[in-house]
C-alpha cells in the first residue's frame, strides 16, 4: 500500500489535515504525569507508581474514560512488557466485533502483518504472550478466567495491526510520550530514508486553541490502489471510538521536498542521521521490515552514507603509503560506537556531566588505533580519528555540547559568585556554544546533499543559534573588560548581507517566491556565517583541545589533509600583544551575536518548512 501526491505539492505545505488517532495510550512512565486522552502534561506533581490514567480536565475524562474502563486494561498485569501496545490494542477492540475472520486488514483499511508476525521466530512469542494477557484480561472483567481451549486469535490479529501501523508520539523536547494508530490516511503512508515528506504531531488540551489546527489543509494524498481491491473486513463500523479519541492526539503530515503530482509520499520511521545498517535494523525490529528505498539501495552508497562512517588517518605516513581506509573503517566504528554510546547512555542516568565530556573528548580527540595489516615493514599501528560528519562524532557533539551546557549552570549554582567561578561558566558555556556549532556546520554539509534532513538541522541551528546568544549577552565580558553600555550596541542587528532578517521580519515567514529560492537563501546565509565566525571561533573554543584542532566549524575539506596542517598561531599569543583588549573583544562580541541571530532564524525558518506557521 502507498500514498501518492493528488497534485503538485510545494515544498513546506501540509499535505494532510489534523488526523484524529484510531487509538492509543501512554507509556508506562508517563502515567502518572501526563493525560492520558490528550497527552498534555498534567498541572499536579506526578503520583509515584501510579498506573490507571488520569486527566486534565473534565472533558478529556469523561469522553476517555469509558474506553479506559470498557477496555480491560485495569486487567493487565501490572509489569508487562510493551503494555502501551496491548492498551492500545484492547482499546481498538471495542471497536471490533466478537468475531472477526479477516485477520489480515480490518475494516479501517490497515494492514495486520498477521501471517507475517505470528510466523516469524523473532515475534511470534511476544505476540502470543502479549495476545494472551490480553484475552486473560477482558475475561478476568467479566469474572471469569482465560481457559486453555479459549483462542486468542483477535487478539493476536489487534495487537499485530498495533506493532505495524503505530507511531511513537512525541513532545517537543523529542520525548516519546506514547503511541498512536492513524487511519489509512497517514498509516499507509510508506517509509523512505530518504523521505519527501516528516509529520508532527499535535498534542494540547480541550479548548486550547493550538497552530496548525484551523489551516483548513485539505488531504492531497490518494492511495495509489482503489479501495475495492484490498479484501477488507466488512463486520462492523469503524467508528465507534472515535467520540472517545476526540481530544487524543493529533498528526499532521508536510512536504519537505517539491512533490510531483503522482508521485509517492514517504515518511521516515527513523533517524536519518543514522548509517544504513543502523537504520535497516532499527526498522526490522520495529517495523518488521527490510527498507529497500533508493538511498539504500543505491550503489555505490550516498555521499551522506558514506560520510555518517567516516574515519580520519592521522598517520603522516598513512596517505604515502597508499593503503586503502576502508578496508578499516567497519572495524573502527564497531570498536568504538558501543564505547561511546555507552558514555552517552551513563551520562544519561547518572549525569556525571564532566566524566562523560572528558570521556568523549578522549576519543575524538586522541583517536583509536587499528592493527594494520602486514606490510614490507612488519606489523605498524593505524591511528585513526572520526571525520566529524561520522555519526558517532555527531551524536558525541551533540551530548557534548548538553554536558557543557550543564558544567556551566553547575558552577553558576553551586560556586561563590567570584570573578573567577563566572569566568569558569561562561568558558564551559562558550565550549558548548562551539560544540553546538560545529554539530550544525558539520549537520548542514550532510544537509545540503540529502535535504530530508531538515528536521535535524532545525534542531542544530536552533540550539547553536540561542547558545551564541547567550554568550553575546553574557555579563561575563564586563569582567573582559568591556564597559557596560557596549551591551547596548550589540542588541539590534540587521544584515546588509543577506535577507535572512527580512524573511523573518515579514508577516507570513517564506512567501511563495521564497520557497522556490530556498536554495539562495541558504547559501547567503552560509556565505555570511562563514565570513563572520573566523572573528571569534578561536576565542570561542579556546581551553577546548578537541575543538582547538577545528580551523573552522563551516569548512571540513582541510580533514581530507589534516596532518599537513600545521599549527596555526596561538591566537591567545596573538592577542596578549594586542594594545586594543577591549576593541577586539567589543568585536568578537558583535559577531558572536551576529552568527547567532543568523543561526537561529534560519533555524526558525527550515522549521517553518517543517512544521508550518507559528511553531516556533
Ligand atoms: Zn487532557
Ligand atoms: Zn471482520
Ligand atoms: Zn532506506
Ligand atoms: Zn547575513
């Protein structure tokens, strides 16, 4: 099954209006802080080991609750495994009858994966274990339990159309609150990791007027098959729950890339900062398929598939001796993504933020070794690095720049406000600020060849623009020796460059012709951050020995020969010799708070493509 394109799409238009969810729940630990009908967060602090739902408000209760009660899932046990996917599936049930034989699709036209599912070795027992706590389940509400002879078969039937067709639904910090099953509208919509089109999803309470709900989009998808030919389920209605599932979720689907009329729509299930054996794997067992879109099967593989495995040879010797880098580089990033992911991960629950910045910073930094093999003189030592596009160089950034982020509000709260103690934030800020935009330069390179990626480079521009930002308007560079009312010259800022501002500045971000010219507005914009940040890059990193070793964040060709490169001038030396301190600080300032302001409303604007008006 797939969606195609009713017309011409433009690139950043909704291509779908709000879709109301078939069903859905919560995850386990979200329970106890979150709506379960609308998903908002809830006003009163969270209840410890709690598991029914609670609600916002009154009508999210009483149009939710009769599904939450009808449905069984009190009956669950109260641990088992994926229990999101079996509430929602009891919750889908109410809508079915007793006694259906088309297992394969049911009358809201999605597909089960039955036969697929149940015979495969990897998912047949959690199926049927998770089909049989639920049969337990509605027979336990009617005081009665399972038998042996009872056949769980709908059951098995539900929960598999659940593992198709639902989609994490997630908050805007990227948190995944629970799951959700659409109508064939977005659920037939097929993955692409390469897609022309991202979804987003709208979570808010009853009777709070929210963007994106009163577009007036019409739906400019069609199936690609007429609807008489599928063998649908004909037992009931497929509309019974909808009443109760009126305030849940909502998903909205938008083209990012220019769409011919006829044309598949393709959504992706995954991260697309991820190589391809990642990628393929995430979706087998997720999404129990083999991804066999263009960007993977493509031979040989994509500049940005390449560039997500990259490694650097540091050995002056290496290039001379004409030995081929990739007979190394699976080795390499198997020996170190688990090292590091695991880093990331401790940092993640124990949130030692200086072990895991040390941590990190010791592998890109001094690199790995790799056995070479035989050559004319004996066995030698590779000396490897990640190529900052490597996705495991991307993802270090990216927590990097977090860790560094929360050295410095550490020191702010726990030191004495010393002169000394603010100069220590604001130098673990500035470190985070360089990591944020390194990640974004790197980001947007792998951007401009695969342009699915926007939804990355919203996030990376964003946060490398609000960083800068507060670096500019820091009251740190009083103690640089800046009087206090340079502040002032620093806070309006207008390009003569570029028209980055102006689009900002009008009244509907990125009219027509604007869209059309995207490609321009992007490489003005780059044209002037690169021109500005060589004016502060090096203050901005310095005590940073990683990023020390970047020249600078916009232009990576100089990796291609990084031993060649020779130490540049310590800038420090540089401007220790400088009669004009307050000068050249007063400058760096103005252009940290220009790249700043640029980073940040292009930010805003690749998120208006992505997610429409008003979302920022
Ligand atoms: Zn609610
Ligand atoms: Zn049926
Ligand atoms: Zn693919
Ligand atoms: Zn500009």
């Amino acid at each position: 099954m797939e969606m195609r394109a009713k017309q011409d799409i433009e690139i950043g238009d909704d291509i779908t209006p709000p879709l109301l969810p078939l069903s859905f729940s919560l995850h386990d630990s979200f329970l106890s802080s979150h709506c379960s009908s609308c998903f908002s967060p809830l006003s009163f602090p969270p209840l410890p080991h709690h598991y029914g739902s609670l609600y916002c408000s009154a009508p999210c209760s009483s149009s939710h609750s009769p599904i939450s009660s009808s449905s069984a899932e009190s009956f669950l046990p109260l641990t088992c495994p994926r229990s999101s996917d079996l509430r929602t599936a009891l919750r889908l049930l109410l809508s079915l009858p007793s006694t259906c034989p088309h297992l394969h699709r049911f009358t809201n036209g999605l597909l089960t994966n039955y036969l697929k599912l149940t015979s495969s070795p990897e998912f047949a027992a959690q199926i049927r274990q998770g089909a049989i706590a639920m049969a337990a389940a509605r027979k336990l509400r009617k005081g009665l339990s399972l038998d042996q002879s009872d056949d769980v078969l709908l059951e098995e039937a539900v929960l598999c159309l659940v593992v198709t067709n639902a989609v994490e639904v997630q908050d805007e910090s990227g948190r995944s609150l629970g799951i959700a099953v659409y109508d064939p509208s977005f659920s037939w919509i097929n993955h692409s990791c390469s897609p022309n089109a991202c979804y987003r999803f709208i979570v808010s309470p009853p009777n709070a007027t929210s963007f994106g709900e009163d577009s007036g989009s019409a739906l400019l998808i069609v199936p690609s098959v007429s609807e008489e030919n599928f063998g649908v389920c004909s037992c009931s209605e497929y509309n019974k729950g909808t009443e109760g599932y009126k305030y849940g979720p909502k998903i909205m689907v938008r083209s990012i890339k220019r769409i011919k009329k006829g044309e598949e729509v393709c959504v992706s299930y995954t991260d697309l900062l991820q190589p391809k054996a990642m990628r393929q794997s995430y979706l087998w067992f997720n999404h129990q398929f083999t991804c066999s879109c263009s960007r993977c099967t493509v031979f040989p593989s994509t500049f940005v598939d390449h560039a997500l495995e990259e490694i650097l040879a540091s050995n002056p010797s290496f290039s001379s001796a004409g030995l081929d880098l990739n007979l190394y580089r699976d080795e390499a990033n198997k020996k170190l993504s688990h090292y590091v992911d695991e880093t990331i991960t401790e940092f993640l629950l124990v949130g030692d933020p200086e072990s895991c910045c040390k941590k990190l910073e010791s592998v890109l930094e001094g690199g790995f070794h790799v056995e070479q093999l035989e050559s004319e003189d004996g066995k030698s030592r590779l000396n490897c690095k990640f190529h900052p596009f490597n996705h495991i160089a991307l993802n270090s950034y990216m927590t990097l720049a977090s860790a560094y982020r929360i050295r410095s509000s550490d020191f702010l709260a726990f030191q004495s406000k010393t002169d000394e103690s603010q100069l220590k934030a604001f130098e673990m800020s500035r470190i985070s600020a360089g990591y944020s935009l390194l990640l974004a330069g790197a980001t947007h390179d792998l951007f401009c060849s695969e342009s699915s990626l926007i939804v990355s480079a919203v996030n990376f521009w964003k946060q490398a623009g609000e960083s800068l930002l507060t670096i500019a308007g820091s009251s740190v560079w009083n103690l640089l020796g800046l009087p206090k009312s340079e502040l002032s010259t620093v806070v309006k800022y207008k390009c003569s460059e570029c028209s980055l501002m102006d689009i900002f500045g009008a009244k509907s971000i990125l009219n027509q012709a604007e869209r059309t010219n995207f490609e321009n507005i992007s490489s003005d914009f780059l044209a002037c951050v690169r021109s500005a940040s060589p004016k502060f890059w090096r203050f901005l990193i310095h005590g940073c020995h990683y990023l020390e070793t970047f020249k600078d964040p916009f232009d990576f060709r100089w990796l291609a020969h990084a031993h060649c490169v020779a130490e540049d001038v310590d800038f420090i030396k540089e401007d220790s010799n400088c009669e004009h301190h307050a000068e050249w600080y007063t400058n760096a300032r103005t252009n940290i708070y220009k790249v700043g302001m640029h980073c940040l409303v292009y930010g805003v604007i690749l998120a208006h493509i992505c997610y429409g008006q008003n979302s920022h």
